[in-house]
C-alpha cells in the first residue's frame, strides 16, 4: 500500500508541492497519469514533522557476552598439597618442584589475584593453611553466556540500568570528559573480543577482570548518529564525500528521544530534478555514512516544493 500523498498545482503545473505521510522508512508517492514537466524544474524541502525514535541500540550489536565467576568453598586450616587437590577436584592441580615452587595446571581460567591463588607464590612447604577467604575463583571460558538488550534509544545511565536487570552487580559510567566508559563487576567476566554492544558503542576492549575497574580504551560511541539527511529519487546536485547523492536537507533533530521533530528550514536550497515525468517520487532517510535510518513505525511527514526554473 502506497503512502498517503497530497498535492497542490499552481500556475499551470510550474510549481506544486507534494506532501508525503507514512510511518515506512521509504516514503512513496506513485502519480498517475505521471506529471509532465515542461521545461527544468528544482525541488526543495519545506517541513519534516515526525518523532525522535531512532534507535541507538539495534541488532545485532545489542549483546554482551560474558562468563559466571565460580568459587570453590575451601574449608579452612592446614591442608596438605594432595588434600587441597582433592578439594580443587581438578578445576586446579598444584604441584610443589624441587625448588619447592607452586606450580599450577588448571582447564579454566584461574583469577589469580584474589583468594587462595597469591598464597600459592610464597608456599615453601607441603602443607598450606587455608584462612577465612581464602577460596579458588574461576570461570569457564569454554561456558560463555550471552545478554540481549532490548532494541531501544539508550543513554549510558539507561543501559546500565537495563543490564542491571539480568545482572545486578553490574556497574557502567561514562566520563563526560574523557568520553569514556567504565565497567565493574565483581561477579562476571565480560568479554570484548569481538563486535559487540560493549567493544563496538562502548569502546572496551579485551576481557575485562572481576572485582577490578575496567576502562574502554576507545571513546563511547553511543549515540552514533550526527545528521538525519533526507533524500528524494528525483534530486540531483549533491554530493556525499566526492559521490553523488540524492540529499535534499541534512539538520541534526534538536528534539530529545520521544519527543517530536519540526524541521523548517530557515531558506529552502532547491536541486535539480532529474526527470521530465514524475511517476514515482520516494523519499528516505540516511545518516552521516549513507546507513539508512528508520523511525520505527512512527510517522513522518515531509513536504517538498517543485518549481520551474
């Protein structure tokens, strides 16, 4: 189903505006019998009237992977090496050489700055005495788990509160300064290593270490749009780093998410128009990279003027 249109002539089809309505993120007018132009024509933008629902958090970078930090309840006392390994049940194997050194084969990954792990480096003996905390973290990088965030428009603040959700001890700021996040979680490991919500729009990088801040080493690139440009089919005369392009008006929506955009602008630039017969006249919407943008549903009403020149 085609959108709705509108469509006003003055002085004898030299110039007319048409007015579309839709909630698609194509907007479409088909005319028929096609308008016949005589002579050279422009088309300019009017108005743009929608809302500000853009998401910044879409599929598929809308995840976090990240693994559960496990511990191994170690009761406490002196315990030989062979007793300690039995307890470990071989998530940990500890040996003693001859130079009455620790050393440690394991099939998870150890976090060796906390619990019983650092003692290991000052053991001189075969027995060690276990104190109160002092018990074996781990997590299984075999055993990943994977969090979904809904598709929506996020501050920083915000999507930390919706990660808390699923995981509660998870804590994420941003620095309005540096422009960079910071994550802590005592619980679960995070891994960054390939794209996702946490390297791609938060800047993290790596794996992250459990109970320790991790800094993003790129800025946060959360909000990722900078221009809404409109473009229509028929338009010519503008250029996308050194391409041809179809633009019409690019402006930045000054309106908060949710709230509605009214783009006038302040002095109309026409373009040519690239046909003598307008059949069909479609208008879409593209960032500052040429990705397409969509409202999600809400509709949006744009209005061009087509004049002789």
């Amino acid at each position: 189903m085609f959108n709705v249109f509108k469509i006003f002539l003055f002085i004898k089809m030299d110039s007319f505006t048409v007015t579309f309505t839709g909630s698609e993120p194509e907007l479409k007018s088909t005319f028929f019998p096609p308008i016949q132009l005589n002579g050279n024509y422009v088309i300019g933008l009017v108005d743009f009237q929608g809302y500000n629902s853009i998401f910044n958090i879409r599929k598929p970078l809308n995840t976090l992977t990240y693994y559960k930090v496990e511990r191994i309840v170690l009761p406490k006392g002196i315990v030989t090496i062979g007793e300690l390994n039995q307890l470990l049940d071989g998530v940990l194997k500890i040996q003693i050489n001859d130079k009455k050194e620790a050393l440690t084969t394991t099939k998870v990954k150890i976090i060796f700055y906390k619990g019983l792990i650092p003692k290991l480096n000052k053991l001189n003996d075969n027995k060690i005495e276990i104190k109160d905390g002092e018990d074996v973290f781990y997590y299984n990088h075999k055993l990943p788990h994977t969090l979904e965030v809904p598709e929506g428009t996020y501050e920083v603040f915000e999507l930390a509160k919706e990660i808390q959700k699923q995981l509660p001890d998870f804590i994420l700021t941003a620095d309005n300064k540096t422009m960079k996040s910071t994550l802590v979680s005592n619980n679960y490991v995070f891994d960054f290593t390939k794209p996702c919500l946490g390297s791609i729009l938060l800047g993290f990088r790596g794996v992250s270490t459990p109970g320790v801040p991790f800094y993003s080493t790129e800025k946060v690139n959360i909000n990722n749009i900078n221009v809404i440009r409109v473009k229509c089919n028929i338009a010519n005369g503008s250029y996308l780093n050194g391409n041809k392009s179809h633009t019409i008006h690019s402006f930045y929506p000054q309106a908060p998410p949710g709230y509605k955009i009214i783009e006038v602008p302040r002095n109309i630039i026409y373009f040519p128009v690239n046909t003598r017969s307008l059949d069909v006249v479609s208008i879409t919407f593209a960032d500052q990279k040429d990705r397409p943008i969509d409202f999600n549903n809400e509709e949006t009403t744009i209005t061009c003027h087509i004049k002789k020149i």
